[in-house]
C-alpha cells in the first residue's frame, strides 16, 4: 500500500496517510477539521538494493553456497563447487602475429594519373 501526502489548503497542513490505491481521497482535514484537504503528486518511491548482503544471500548459485558453507565449516567442499585452490586450465597460445604485406609500388615506366586539383574561389 502506497502512502500519500495531503495538505490542507485552509490551514496549511501537511501529513501522509498510508492508504490503498482504490481507498478514496480523504477530504476532512485531522487539523482543523475543513474540507480543504488536498492530496499532492509525489515523486514516488525507488526500490533501491544497497548494502553487501543482498547479492550475497538472494542471487547466488546453490553450488556458490553449498562452497562457502563448506569454507565456513571447515568440511571438505561440495562436489559441484570448484576448489578455491584450483588452477584454471592453461589457455592455448595464440598464432603469431604475420606482418602486413608490403605495399605494391608502381613499375617504372608505368602511367600514372596526377590527382585533380580542387577548385578554389
């Protein structure tokens, strides 16, 4: 249930009430009891994940856990989880580099076109 800020336009004023959308818009001031309430527009909330533990406990793999329980405990790691002190297979090497083929140079002897000379006012 979303919550609501009114404000009275007799007597200035302002409070939030916690509410159900389909709840009707409260009109009586709690104040000085007019009809002048007024409920305003808010900005809305954002859900917003701060803190270290969030990712940790809600959006880990069971294998993740099942190795830092395993870490914890002091018991030998799960089956499925990879070992802390394993090392990742070797990469295989890359071709070497070939060097860029040489550019052609014209023959001797051979036309050429000289490049055309731009207009200029």
């Amino acid at each position: 249930m979303p919550t609501y800020d009114y404000k009275c336009k007799a007597c200035g004023h302002e409070f939030e009430e916690f509410q159900s959308m389909t709840a009707p818009v409260l009109k009586k001031c709690p104040k000085c009891g007019k009809n002048k309430l007024e409920r305003l527009i808010g900005t809305g909330a954002a859900l917003m994940f701060k803190g270290s533990g969030f990712y940790i406990t809600d959006y880990r793999s069971d294998s993740y856990k099942k190795a830092a329980e395993a870490e914890k405990g002091g018991s030998k790691p799960a089956a499925d989880a990879p070992a802390a002190d394993a090392k990742p297979a070797a990469k295989p090497e890359a071709p070497a580099k070939k060097d860029p083929p040489a550019r052609a140079e014209p023959k001797a002897g051979a036309k050429t076109k000289p490049p055309k000379a731009s207009k200029s006012d």
